[in-house]
C-alpha cells in the first residue's frame, strides 16, 4: 500500500492507508526523528517494514507508539524492534504490566482468536502530558470505550487528531469492554464528546480513508451507538461477525471443518453464545448463521465446501 498524501495534512505527516486486517499507521517525520503510531498486524510485518524503509530511506525509526494494544495496532512491533535496535516503544499505561510479562491470557490476543508476536516496550504514554514528535506537540488523551486503555493523540497547532479506534468516518470499532458484562458504550459517547470538544480540523482514524468533516463522522457515530445501547443483543452479534471476518481475512481461504476449528478454538465466540443465550447444542448453527450474515452481506464466499474472504 503506497503512502497517501492528503492535502488537509502538514507534510511531516504520512498516512499509510491500509487493508482492514492491519490499522493505518501514521509516519510523523520531521527529516530529522521519525515516529510511527500503530504498526499493523502481524502477519503484514513484512509490508509494514517495507513502507517505513520506503518512506525513510538509509535513516532510522526512532520511535512507535501505539493508540491500544490490540493485534491489529501493535503486530508490527516486534518486527520494527528487531529492524531498528534503538527504537524506543511508547504504550499507554493500561496492559502494560501484561506486555512486561508477556501475559498472553492477559492480553487476550488469542482469546479472541488472534495472532500476535512478542514485543517490549520503554515508555509509557500518559494521557494529560504532551509529548514532542518530529518536532511538533502531541496532546494525549485517554479515549476508552472500544479499548478500556486505548488513548487519542491531537496536535493543537494543526487541529489534527490520531483517533485510533475511537472513531472512523463511519463509526467506531467493537465496544469489547461490554461483551464482558462491563460498562463501555458510555464510554464510547463520552469520547465522543471529547473528541467534539477538541474540534478537530482533520481526523486520521485507525481504518479507512483520512476524514475532515469531523461533525459528520460524529453524527454518524452516536447514531450507531444509540443503536447499539437500546439493542446489545445487536452489538454483540455485530462484534461476533467482525471477529470471523478478521480471521477470514487473516486466512483469506479455508475449508468449513478449518473455520469451525478456529472458532471452536477462539474462547471469545464461545463466551459471547453464551450471554446471546444459546444452548450450547446450538453452537455451530449460531456460527453458520453469522457466516450466512456474512456471505449475504458480501464479505465472504462459501461454495463446495470452501470458505473465502470477499
């Protein structure tokens, strides 16, 4: 994927735009340090090398920060670490007692029926301080609601936000602290509003294209979340396909047994059939089920047994 040059953007700033399975990641590089927020999945390491060394030529990453620690913002980590071994790593406070351990039950990777690959960190990203990246002032703020510990970065000179997950042109990623009974869609609209409050000129978001009508996007979002706040049962049966359609994409094509084997395997699905209140008899109809929302919706493919990402 080739950097995208948005013209609401400085040029110290470069988005690369990637597919859904990895997050964007934001170079912010002043010609003399270069930072880059969120890193991608892991299974696209390779690539996301690729575009940095593209974009710096002969001089190092100096540093990666990521908005949350889910696998698809900080999978790239490790193999940035081992590519530039000076490279200082900054995460938000929240989780990172599970990645000094490498806690994999903690982190939930594959809970969730993820991959990942083990990194370290140096810094902790504290919301309330101001860090200085390339040269410019970087604000952050603790943004929880899809990721109890996830923060935004807004740059108040250029009014420009790095909103992670917390929004995207069109909504705004799984609210995963409800799926475990735990409040989260509150926190959602109170991001939300401080998001508003900062009044940003131009949003890049961890998915999708970079976005300037921010009053838009806002809108959109507390539409979807009023919906999912009188419906959980519809959030979470949305939060369910997403993590198939994840791991399609991750596989890109796989035999039925070869699906139902990952998800009899992934202790999140199991867990989120059991408060949608189904039998445990009723498991893999469930699943077939969230397949056919799928293949209608025109994200996969089932034919003679074989199921593909669309």
């Amino acid at each position: 994927m080739s950097p995208i040059s948005s013209s609401p953007l400085p040029p110290d700033i470069t988005v690369f735009e990637r597919g859904w399975l990895s997050s964007n990641n934001v170079l912010l590089d002043d010609g003399h340090t270069a930072v880059l927020v969120d890193t991608g999945y892991c299974t696209h390491a390779d690539q996301t090398l690729a575009l940095v060394t593209h974009a710096l030529g002969t001089r190092v990453l100096t540093q990666v920060v990521n908005t949350h620690l889910h696998s698809d913002h900080c999978g790239g980590n490790g193999a940035l670490q081992a590519r530039y071994p000076e490279l200082v790593t900054s995460i938000p406070p929240g989780g990172s007692q599970a990645v000094a351990a490498w806690d994999e039950d903690a982190l939930r990777h594959a809970y969730f029926g993820q991959s990942m690959v083990p990194f370290g960190f140096d810094r902790l990203l504290q919301p309330g301080q101001t860090e200085t990246w390339a040269g410019r002032p970087w604000q952050v703020h603790a943004a929880p609601g899809h990721d109890p510990d996830a923060v935004l970065l807004f740059q108040p000179d250029t009014r420009t936000l790095i909103s992670g997950d917390a929004l995207w042109e069109n909504g705004f990623g799984v609210v995963f602290p409800e799926l475990d009974g735990l409040s989260g869609f509150a926190e959602v609209g109170a991001t939300l509003d401080l998001i508003e409050s900062l009044a940003p000129a131009v949003v890049i978001p961890g998915h999708g294209a970079v976005f300037t009508d921010v009053a838009g996007a806002l809108n959109r979002a507390r539409t979807r979340l009023g919906s999912f706040q009188q419906s959980p049962q519809r959030h979470l049966r949305h939060a369910a396909k997403v993590l198939v359609k994840y791991k399609l994409l991750e596989m890109g094509t796989t035999t039925l047994p070869g699906l139902h084997a990952w998800v009899n395997a992934t202790p999140a699905l199991a867990a989120m059939h059991r408060v949608s209140g189904g039998a445990s008899s009723e498991y893999t109809a469930w699943v077939d089920d969230l397949l056919a929302d799928l293949v209608r919706a025109g994200a996969a493919t089932v034919s003679n047994g074989w199921v593909s990402n669309q």
